[in-house]
C-alpha cells in the first residue's frame, strides 16, 4: 500500500542550517549533511532543503551543498528557494537533486511551471503555495507569506497541477509557527480537488496532529522543520504511532 | 568489473551516479556500443518520457544495441518500460525484450502519478536476496507493466502490476532503486553481483 509520508524540512542559509537543532549526537549541529543522513537512518521518506538565502554567491554554496547531500543521502530530497528559470533547476539536478520546489517565481510568471514541467518532467516539480486566510477568503502569499497576491489559492492549486506541477507543497501562514495542528480543512478541499499528492506544512506540533492531516486532510505528505530539530516528536515515534492508528506508514 | 550506465536523454541520472560512488563502483556513462558491449554490467536508468526516449535511442542505434545485450542489464523506471513491447505513453512502440505492454494508471479513487513509498512483494529472483518481504520502495511513475511470466517481485497500486521484471540477462524495476535507502541499495548491489 503506497504509505504517507513523512517530511523533515532544513533551511539554509550560507551552505549552513539555520534555527539550531538538538540532536546530541551531532559533531556540527549545522552541517545539513551529517543532519539529512540522521534523518534518513530515522526513517523520514523524504527531505527538503529550503535555501533561505538567494545571492549568486550563496547559490554556488547551495549547488556544492547539493551535490554533497546527494552523495550520502539514500532517499529523495527536494531544494526550494529563490529557483526561477531552466538554468537554476538544471544546474540542481545535475547535482544531484530529486526535485526542485518553485514559489514566489511560479506566481510571477506561471508559464514558468509549464517550461519546467516539459523540460524536466512534472515528477521534479514541487509548486510550494504559502496561503493566509484573508477577510473570508484563501489568497496566496509570497516572499514567507509576508505579501498578499490577487490569486485565491483553490484556483492557484488546480492551476498549478493543469499546468503540470508534480506535486503541490500547501503552506498555511495561519497555523505555521502555531504548533496548534495543520489546517486540514483547506488542505482536504485542495486534496479532493486535484490528482496530484499535496505536503500539508505548517502547524505541526504533536503526533496527532500527523494523524489529522492525513485523515481528515487527506495529505499525502506531512511536513515540519522544529519538532524535528528539536527532537520535541522523534521520527521513529510519530511513524510508529501512526501506524498503530491504522495509517499506511513505512516502517 | 567494468559498470557502464547507458546514456541517453533521460533526466537526472546523477542520484544513479552517487548511489554506485556509494557502494563504492567505478563506472562509465556512455552511449558508445563497443563499450556498452564490453561492459560487464549495464545499467539502462530512465526519467522522463517514453516517445522521446525511444526517438533518441533508435537515432542512435541503441534500441538494437541493447535487446541484443549478453551480459546483465538492469533497466529502472522508463529504462523498464522501454524494454517492454509497447507503452500507452504516447502510443509508444518500445524495444520489446519484454513482451507486454505499458498501461497508463486509471482511476478516480486513486491519485496519478504514483507517488511515494510502497511494498513489494511476491519475490522471484536472486536481485531481492536478503531483502523482506514487503519492503518499502520509492516510485514516482503514470504508467505500469503489467503482470506477467517475467514479473519477479509485485507492487499493489489501482492494482498489482510488475514492481520488477527479468528475462533471461535482463533485470528491470519500476521504482528507483538509487533513491530507495538501504533496500533499494542492497538490489543494486545484487544486480552488481548476478
């Protein structure tokens, strides 16, 4: 049975993870390396690396980075951040990368995700949507949420997949941060509407919060960066708890 | 051992790459046939789309080159289905080591493309040596192989299709080896040593 997935998130800043990490047993609490390789041995299903920083100089950084994570981790990995043309996502997967994750670029010029789609294949093209709920409405965000679009994120979603999108990254501004639980009802609306697998991120903060994103948000994926890093939920033991609550889990 | 991966427009055959640096294999990527030939393990690795690849490999001569390969090939993903006969992926005639066909995924309860980690199951062969039943592996794939003689190891997605075939020298996978933790590894490391 294909399993949901779970997804530990690292932002980088200068080649470097940022926000600190509790892991112990790290030499470098900072090498996005040594802490991808420990989270595959844990058992995630996949990785991002989100590159915070977007300077020419920081994207050399980021392609060596790549190309070293790609060489000692064994599972899929994505990258995001600041990627906005052909060039970017070649020079990423030629390093090494599983998948690109576009988002703020998508939103410029969406023709964007067709030329990438045809270039490359929907299956390495991640969409990411930041989405706050404004005055009654769904409406897209860029640059970390912080500025508004005109696009209502529903529509956004079934454009991006028509589009060829391979997969579509959900960010709700409303609950990340909160640790009060994943937004399951807009998550399950935009589930229901499209073929292709929606990561449900933002809001993680227990184990059943995992549970309630993937039943009633219908999420393929769940994604979080803290609890991870902090080790306030331990990858082995969300898995096996859902698992024990009868969802279709890698163990 | 001399390891030749087969060069081809396919995307991203560098994860393919690292994952034999890991087990700690030279290789070769080439589209060169007298070295494809003197190989004593090919690798057919494969992203992307079925119509497009089988046009650069006839342009090249490698859709008569590798059917006609002695030594162990091990074909992944679209390099598995390009050795099926025929692929639904725009009405794509393939090179037909196997003799089944490539269907597209139909169904409205279940999501396409098959994304994800899933079971595999039904082992025949010495390539999952070692491995659990029902272990995990990572497929990203529309159309599927289906069932067959030659279906050495099963996966259930919509319904069972080949999660592995193999005829005779001919070794193939649909999900992605290089990409599958340490089961996925220990296949190719198998494969290595057929």
């Amino acid at each position: 049975m294909l399993t949901k997935r779970i997804i530990p998130c690292l932002d980088i800043k200068d080649g470097r993870t940022v926000k600190g990490t509790n892991f112990v047993n790290l030499r470098d609490a900072g090498d996005p390396v040594e802490l991808g390789a420990i989270y595959a041995e844990q058992g995630a299903d996949e990785l991002v690396f989100l590159d915070i920083t977007a300077t020419v100089d920081n994207r050399k950084t980021l392609i060596d980075l790549v190309r070293n994570v790609a060489r000692h981790v064994n599972i899929p990995f994505t990258v995001g951040g600041g990627i906005s043309s052909i060039e970017d996502v070649s020079a990423l997967l030629n390093a090494g990368a599983d998948k690109v994750s576009i988002n703020s670029s998508a939103v410029r010029r969406p023709e964007l995700i067709d030329e990438l789609a045809l270039n490359f294949g929907s299956q390495c093209i991640i969409v990411a949507i930041d989405t706050r709920f404004v005055e009654g409405e769904h409406i897209v965000h860029t640059h970390g949420g912080r500025k508004p679009t005109e696009l209502r994120t529903i529509a956004w979603a079934k454009e991006v997949e028509d589009r060829g999108a391979g997969e579509i990254l959900l960010t709700s501004m409303d609950t990340d941060g909160t640790k009060a639980g994943f937004a399951n009802e807009l998550t399950s609306i935009i589930s229901a509407n499209s073929s292709i697998p929606i990561i449900a991120s933002g809001g993680a903060g227990t184990m059943e919060h995992f549970y309630d994103v993937f039943t009633e948000g219908k999420a393929d994926a769940g994604l979080a960066a803290s609890i991870f890093h902090f080790k306030e939920i331990d990858i082995i033991d969300l898995k096996t708890y859902l698992k024990e609550k009868g969802v279709a889990i890698r163990l | 051992m001399k390891t030749v991966i087969i060069k081809y427009n396919a995307g991203n055959v560098q994860s393919v790459m690292y994952a034999l640096d890991r087990i700690g294999v030279n290789y070769l990527w080439t589209d060169d046939e007298t070295e494809i030939r003197s190989a004593d393990r090919v690798i057919f690795p494969g992203v992307g789309e079925a119509s497009t690849a089988m046009s650069y490999l006839r342009e090249k001569g490698l859709d008569k080159v590798i059917p006609s390969l002695t030594q162990p090939v091990l074909g992944t993903c679209v390099g598995m289905q390009l050795m099926c006969r025929h692929s639904e992926e725009n009405d794509t005639t393939c090179m037909g080591i196997f003799d089944i066909d490539v269907k597209r995924f139909q169904s409205s309860e279940y999501k396409v493309p098959h994304v994800g980690w899933n079971n595999i199951y039904n082992f025949k062969n010495g390539l999952t040596e070692g491995l659990n039943e029902n272990s995990f592996m990572y497929f990203v794939h529309s159309y599927y192989a289906e069932l067959s003689p030659y279906t050495v190891a099963t996966c259930d997605y919509v319904q069972p299709f080949s999660a592995m075939l193999q005829k005779d020298n001919f070794y193939a996978a649909q999900f992605h080896t290089e990409i599958s933790g340490k089961e996925g590894q220990r296949i190719i490391e198998n494969f290595l040593k057929v």
